[in-house]
C-alpha cells in the first residue's frame, strides 16, 4: 500500500471523512461521504457505540544515558494482587505499571526513566506475557501528573513524537465525541467520524442510538505474529453491556430490525455476550473472542469500520463478516480511488 494513503491527521470536520458501502452480499461498492451514514440506517434499526475514553497513557522520557525513550502505558497493578486493573484511577496511588517500551534497547532491571515534572520509573524487569514492568515514581497526585504530561497514545504509523503544537488537537480527535468512561489504550476509531449531527440524524430516522463499553486494550492491537492464526492468543479486554442495551438489541432483532455495530469492539463485545439461542446477555467482564473467516455472526448485522492493518485481528473480523475476498477486493478499490487508511483514515459501511 502507499504509504502516502496512511492518514497522519484526521478529515475535518469529522464526518467529511470519506465512506465505502460494501454490499457484502453481491460485492458491489459504492463510494459516499460519511455525513450520509444516516441515509443507510433504517427506520427500527439500532446503531450501537462504544463509549470508552481514551486516556494519555503514551509518555516521552529519557534513559539515564540521555537517550530517548517511549513507554505506552497499558495498565496499572493493583497493591496486593495479581490481577491488572483495566484502568488508572485518580483516586489510588501510583505504583507498578504493565507498559509497551519502544527501541528499549539493552534496557536492564533495575534502569531509571525519567520524564517531565520529575516523574520518574525503574524497571522492574519483564512479565510473562512480554510486557515490561515499571514502577513510577513521583509527587503527590501522580496519577493526575500522568494525566497531565502524557501524550495520546497514538500508533506508530502516525508519525509524530512529542508534537506538543500538535497535542492539543490529537488530545480531541483521537477520541468520539460521545467518550465518557476513561480507560481506553487505543481508539475505538470507527467512531471518530461521528459528529452531533450525525447521530440526530440517525435518531429522526426512527433508529436507535445505543451505548456499550469495551476499553480498547493491547488486544485490539496487537499483530498476528503465530504461523497459524489460530494459535493467537487475543489478550481479554474489558467491557460492560448495560441490561437496556442488551434488551434493545434483542427487541431490535425480534422485530426485523439490524444491530448496526460501529466497530470491531462492539462487534466484538455483542457476539461475546450472545448465549445459545443467539439472544444478547447484559454483563460486565472481559472478553478475548477472536473472529476469524467462518465464524457464525448472530449479533451484529451490519458493521462501521476503518481500513486496518495487515495481519491484524481487526482485518481478520471484518474478513469474517464480509468474506476474506470482498474484503481484499474492496482494499484494492480503496488504495485505487486513494482513501486514508487507518485509525485517522477513511470508513467503511459493511451491509
């Protein structure tokens, strides 16, 4: 793919964003503007979100040599448990983190970080799943520091490091307008392309507009690096299906409505909470479903999505939803008619 078609900031305004509508019946495609969306929701369906925030777990440091470093936060260590929490909370201590280190270089155990406002890590070394554990350091109320001097956890291919003319503006766009429930490592970014005026729209349309939550984790992500894709493992993320939204699903399939998930995650929080006779449960907890071509969907029956990553789950899901071909088909068109790919990048509307 060019590399020229990976988007390195986001459409604006939000909905001018570009929308592929993929028939995933007869293959056909047909290209619009994602301020329409509404105009493909029926009267009776139910468009469902998901309302994680995203929050600045990416900080910019040095070693003690002077080199530079960058640690993605992913998650916080409770005190006196072996359980990770799935998120910071303003309200406990600062301690031992599970964290992505990027060019770590030799880095040891033992190895002082130090980053802005005197905060500062040791390493404590590596877990068993390959993150690395850090233990940071610093004044009162570090977490609102961290909150502070973090940047947003923006993926590698936007290439930008430590923009702060550019933080303000990320801080916003990498992050739905709807996000009210901090914890998320990534965003859900099939939702970036909403605006206010969209989901009216969608509400006078006689539809319904519902919200889950599933904070973004390593295991959104993170590739596929086993030779066979089964044999990856996709670290459990947490989500919470309130009883309303569950029931509003169901209520919507009962009445030949369609599910309309916007993204991967609520994709995959719906099918995970889907019990024997294919009816949605409501519940809080984590999920690791793994969706690969050949997978069953009873949930969901239309998806909004972005164009993703080679060798990533999330292409192996929408490669289950709409067929592996299509999907690469519809790729191919997209580079050819230079839509922006990723997670500022363009939409795709999958029927």
């Amino acid at each position: 793919m060019p590399p020229e078609l990976i988007a390195q900031e986001p459409a604006s305004p939000r909905d001018q964003s570009r929308l592929m509508v993929l028939n995933r019946k007869s293959g056909s495609v047909f290209h619009d503007r994602f301020c329409n969306l509404p105009e493909y929701v029926r009267p009776g369906d139910t468009v469902v979100l998901n309302d994680t925030k995203v929050w600045p777990a990416r900080l910019l440091g040095k070693k003690e040599s002077g080199g530079k470093i960058e640690v993605l936060l992913i998650r916080k260590r409770e005190r006196d448990s072996s359980d990770p929490a799935p998120f910071p909370s303003s309200q406990e201590e600062a301690g031992e983190w599970d964290c992505l280190i990027q060019n770590p270089g030799r880095l040891q155990p033992q190895a002082d970080l130090f980053f802005a406002e005197d905060v500062y890590g040791e390493v404590l070394g590596r877990t068993a799943d390959g993150f690395w554990r850090l233990r940071l350091r610093g004044k009162t109320g570090l977490d609102d520091t961290i909150g502070r001097i973090g940047y947003p956890p923006l993926p590698p291919y936007i290439r930008r490091r430590g923009r702060e003319d550019l933080k303000e503006m990320d801080l916003d766009r990498y992050q739905t307008i709807y996000a009210r429930k901090p914890g998320a490592i990534a965003a859900p970014t099939a939702g970036l392309h909403f605006t206010k005026e969209v989901l009216e729209k969608i509400r006078n349309r006689e539809a319904r507009v519902a919200f889950l939550t599933l904070h973004v984790g390593v295991g959104t992500f993170l590739p596929v690096k086993t030779d066979q894709v089964e044999n990856h493992l996709l670290e459990p993320e947490a989500f919470d299906l309130p009883a309303e939204i569950a029931a509003a699903v169901n209520e919507t399939k009962d009445s030949g409505g369609r599910v309309v998930a916007v993204g991967t995650t609520v994709v995959r929080t719906l099918e995970s909470r889907r019990d024997g006779k294919g009816r949605v449960q409501p519940g809080t907890g984590r999920t690791g479903l793994f969706i690969l071509p050949g997978y069953r969907f009873q949930a969901v029956d239309a998806m909004v999505t972005n164009f993703h990553l080679p060798r990533s789950t999330l292409l192996m899901l929408v490669s289950a939803f709409a067929g592996r071909e299509r999907i690469l088909t519809a790729y191919e068109e997209a580079v050819r008619e230079r839509y922006r790919f990723y997670s500022y990048g363009d939409a795709m509307l999958i029927l």
